[in-house]
C-alpha cells in the first residue's frame, strides 16, 4: 500500500496570471486552454479565478479590464511538493478543490485536485462491501431542473450556492447535465443563454446504480474523467450526486483503518499520524465556519439519540431553518457578511437550544436540530423562540434578518432522511406562507 508523495500526482499543466493582470486576460487565457481555472500569483500567494467567478462577473455587469487585484478571489491552500498525500486532509474541509503545490522556494510547481488524488487511490484500499446508498441517506442536497428552465436563470443560483453543476430531470429521471464545463464552452462560443437548458445540456447522463460500491464509484470517475457520480435507483431515478471530495473523504478513512494492520510497514506514517488524529477527527465532524457538527456528524449522533429514544420511550422532534433571503445579503454586502450572519445564527441556535440537543449546519444556510425528549410542542417553542431571537438580532453592516423554520416529530426507528423530508416540507410551507414563522409537518 503506498501513499504518494504531492510531487508525483500534482498536475503540472497550470496557467497563472499576476495579480495585477486584468479579468479578461484571464478569462481569455481560461478560453484559449480551455481550462475551468486560472491561477492568480500574487508574490507568494496564490488565489483562483474560476468558471464561477466570470459568470459572476458577468452578472454584476463587472468591467472585464478590472484588474484583479480588485476582485474578491478566493485564496489557494499551499502545500510543499515534498510532503504526502495525508498531509492534504486537512485541506478536504475546503469549499475549494484545488490545494497549489509549491517549491521549497515558495514558487509554483502544480496544482493538486481532488481529480488528481482520486485517479492515485489504491483501490485494493477501498471497502467492496460499503454501499453509495449509505451515504445517500445523509440527505445530499443536489441542484436539479426541468428541460425548460432558462441557462439564464440558472447562472443566479450557480454563482450564490457554487453549484459546479445542475441536472435536468423529466418524471425525476436524469436526462442530461449542465457542468461548469459547459458554461465555459457556451460562454467561448458566446451563445444566448436565455434559452431553455434542454438545448444545450450534455447528454446522455452516465450513472450508476445506488447499492455500487466505493471502489465502482472511483473506477467510474476514473474511466469517464467526471468530478462526480450521478446515482440512480431500481427505477433509474435520480437518488443523488457523491463528489470526489466525498469518496476521497471515504477512502482515507478506509486508509487510516488498514494502517493499524500494517504496523511494521507503516510505522512512519503512523508517527506522522499521531499528532494529527483529534485535529483529523475535528475536521470530519464540524462545520469549519460555525464550529457546529456538520451533516455527516448529525447522522451519526441520530443513530444514538433514536437508540435512547426506543429504549427510554421518550419523544424526539426536529427543526429545521432556513435564513431568508440570504442570497441577498450575500449579492448586497458581499460574502464575508453572509459569513458573519451565518456565524450569529449558529450563536443564536447555541444559546437558546438545551445542552443535551444537537445543532448541525446542514449546508448553505440552513441549520438542523435535533432535540430529545421534545415533544413537538416543546419543539415549536423553541422554534418560535429561536425565530424571534434572529429577527432581533442587530447584525453589523447587515442589520436585521429572519429565518423559516419546519418542525417534525421524529418516528421510532424512523431514518434520518424520512425526518428530514418532512421538515424540509413544512419548511417549503413556511416559505411560501410569507417566511419568518413556524410550520410543522401537522400543517402540510
């Protein structure tokens, strides 16, 4: 089993620009190698201008002479060329898939992607026997529309969410995709995008059935040189998206089991190791913005909490909330002050839950709680406590905000997923009554 050295995988075919550099150099560099991204080089950082990004810039109506240095790029992780491959964990946590790899000058030699770690995975390490279908219960949440759809309208939500890609469905049946790929194709080949996506998505969808295994998943990327892997069931519906991220994450943590049967063997790695195991553990299991537990944590923790639940015969309920209009505040007052409102929700959720309820970001801006021994009464007062705290809330440059929120009661040896769903329902009713209340599932 071996774990490769960064220098060995890092791809080497980068483009980069300076700094100082306009947006349509780059833009036009990304075109012309018909690359996603470009690298910015300022001195010894390094940042990243993406597909995203123009998109975003064309929405604004951004000057493409703009120099770079006046944009909000987002800031590369670095790593040295000489470390290993378990030394990128900590970076998996990111939004962003690139890790830049450097000299030990500091200057650039390549870039590291998680395409890049994925096709470098020893598959005799993958477990055969644990099925996507698993981690589809979690909830992954995925972007997906009718044929019909404008690219126009689609632009919004790619920019604000960083959607890398959107799929079209007919009768919930994947029909076809559109990457950020794509939009750079339609982009070079200016095209109007206030047509309908059917004519220009990719098509047909290559998929692959919800009970294959880790191990088919990463040959299937490797084989079709996809970022992710669109998953259907028995009826060829669509069950989900598992990115790259998400199976490296899977891997490693198969890794980290085989190297205690590889003691002799692995014995440096192990030291390596040894120092970073709780900063590892903490990286799995909370959200890097809010310090709350993330999803993957959450499904855990309920897997115990319902366990409790049965053997004590107690209730258990379930909120979930929704920051309203917070593409807004992020299109209004930029990204760092959608951060510091995300930030103040999490506090706010903090001081008001009990110590013994479990608070979890559940992506973007939603949060989720589970709360045992509640009833759905207890339930909704907290919400209705929670909603008016937030609508109070002063937040600085912002100012006031609200939240939507679904409660659910949660079901004896009901999953994870069913829950959610019905929470996410009164939610939507929620949303649609106006925002800024509770509903519940006894509302639907």
């Amino acid at each position: 089993m071996k774990f490769p050295i960064i220098r060995d995988i890092a791809s080497r075919k980068v483009i980069s620009v300076g700094i100082n550099e306009s947006a349509q150099s780059a833009i036009e560099l990304m075109l012309e190698n018909e690359h996603r991204n470009v690298v910015v080089i300022d001195k010894n950082e390094y940042f990243i201008i993406s597909v995203i990004d123009v998109l975003h810039l064309r929405k604004q109506e951004i000057p493409l002479d703009t120099p770079l240095n006046k944009l909000e790029l987002l800031r590369i992780p670095v790593i040295n060329k000489n470390k290993n491959v378990l030394d990128t964990l900590e970076f998996l946590n990111e939004s962003i898939e690139y890790i830049c790899v450097i000299n030990d000058d500091g200057s650039l030699y390549g870039l590291l992607g998680h395409t890049d770690i994925t096709s470098n995975i020893d598959p005799e390490t993958l477990m055969d026997n644990y099925r996507l279908q698993d981690f589809l219960k979690l909830g992954c949440r995925m972007k997906w529309v009718s044929k019909d759809e404008k690219i126009s309208d689609l632009i919004c939500d790619m920019v604000s969410a960083a959607y890398d890609n959107v799929i079209v469905v007919e009768d919930l049946k994947p029909i076809g995709i559109l990457t950020t790929k794509d939009m750079m194709r339609l982009i070079k080949e200016e095209v109007d995008l206030n047509v309908a996506v059917g004519i220009h998505m990719s098509k047909p969808v290559d998929s692959i059935h919800k009970s294959s295994s880790i191990k088919d998943a990463l040959d299937f990327l490797r084989s079709k040189h996809y970022k992710r892997v669109v998953i259907v069931d028995d009826n060829k519906k669509l069950a989900g998206i598992i990115s790259q991220k998400e199976l490296i994450s899977l891997t490693y943590s198969k890794w980290a089991v085989l190297m205690k049967e590889y003691q002799e063997e692995l014995s440096e790695i192990n030291i390596m190791l040894e120092g970073k195991n709780k900063e590892y553990e903490t990286i799995a299991s909370t959200d890097s913005l809010t310090g709350l537990y993330n999803r993957y944590k959450l499904s855990e923790l309920y897997i115990s909490s319902s366990f409790t639940m049965k053997q004590r015969h107690n209730e258990m309920s379930l909120i979930i909330l929704d920051i309203d209009y917070f593409k807004k505040v992020n299109d209004t007052y930029g990204h760092n002050a959608g951060d510091k409102v995300l930030v103040q929700v999490a506090h706010a959720l903090l001081k008001i839950l009990r110590n013994i309820d479990v608070v979890c970001r559940w992506g973007g801006e939603e949060f989720v709680a589970l709360l045992p021994t509640a009833s759905m009464e207890n339930a909704i007062t907290l919400a209705e406590k929670i909603r008016v705290y937030i609508e109070e809330l002063e937040i600085d440059v912002v100012g006031h905000i609200s939240a939507s929120f679904g409660v659910a009661k949660v079901v004896e040896n009901e999953e994870l997923q069913s829950v959610i769903a019905r929470a996410d329902k009164a939610l939507y009713l929620a949303k649609e009554s106006g925002r800024n209340c509770v509903k519940t599932e006894n509302d639907i």
